[in-house]
C-alpha cells in the first residue's frame, strides 16, 4: 500500500553545522576515490601552488555531516523509514578550493519534492541544497542530493 510523505517540508532549512576540514581527511578521502593528484596529496606541492597548501577534491564535501545526524531528521520530517529510500544523484558546484584548517559553515534546505510513476510504482524525489561558506560568509560550495523514496 502507497505511502504518502509530508511534502510541506519544501522550503524548511535545517540547523547550520560547522566542518573544520582536516589535511588528514582531505588526502584519505582522495586516496579513497582512487584519486592521486599530487594537489590534494603532497604538502611540497599545496606549499608552491597558487593555493599555498593541499586543496580538497571537488567531491569532498560529501564527507560533511552534522552531529545531530541530517539525513535522520529528514527522514522523520518526510514521515518514512530508511527502507524506502534511495540515494538518486549528487551534484557539486565549487566556488573555490577548500584547503586544510578552514571552518566551514553548512546549510541545508529542502527545495522540491515531486512524485513519479516508476517501473517499481510512485516515487517522490526529494531535493535537498546544502550551502557551505567560509568564516566571511563567503559561498565555497553547493550540494545537491536527491533522496528518492518508494511510495
């Protein structure tokens, strides 16, 4: 039987979570996605790069995450349970390189929930826009996720 999901929560932002962005972690997460780019990897080449340090590959900010656990408290404000749901896309857009000591601001917000009729029966598809800027309030990057739910 279909499931209907709270779609009232378009538009509602989360609790800002502050991201203190690690070397150690930068260089792991590149190693982890099989990216070597000595950018991201080697201290001597960040020191003599426009940067002046190791930057973070673009995917990075994947590993942001709140302590108070986000994708929990959507799952409660959509009304279902992790059984229902998928992971349907990601997207990043950056603005600026993220380099190691930085303490980054996140915010996330619900912008659109749409249903449609798949192969399996209804889905709603939930977007979700995460901003992260740096200490001026500077934007340096977005993320996108779309969560789908079976209905």
């Amino acid at each position: 039987m279909p499931i209907q999901i709270n779609t009232s929560i378009v538009g509602k932002e989360y609790p800002p979570f502050a991201v203190t962005v690690e070397r150690g972690r930068i260089k792991a997460f590149a190693e982890a996605i099989g990216d070597l780019n000595p950018f991201y990897l080697d201290d001597e080449v960040g020191r003599a790069s426009e940067w002046g340090d190791v930057i973070a590959p673009p995917t990075f900010p994947i590993t942001f995450r709140s302590a108070r656990g986000d994708s929990a408290a959507l799952l409660r404000d959509l009304g279902v349970d992790i059984s229902r749901v998928l992971h349907g896309e990601q997207e990043f857009e950056q603005f600026r390189p993220i380099r190691p000591g930085e303490t980054l601001l996140c915010r996330a917000r619900i912008v659109d929930i749409s249903e449609k009729a798949g192969r399996s029966g209804p889905m709603a598809f939930v977007t979700r826009e995460t901003a992260v800027t740096d200490a001026s309030n500077e934007i340096v990057a977005t993320m996108r996720q779309v969560t789908v739910v079976r209905l």
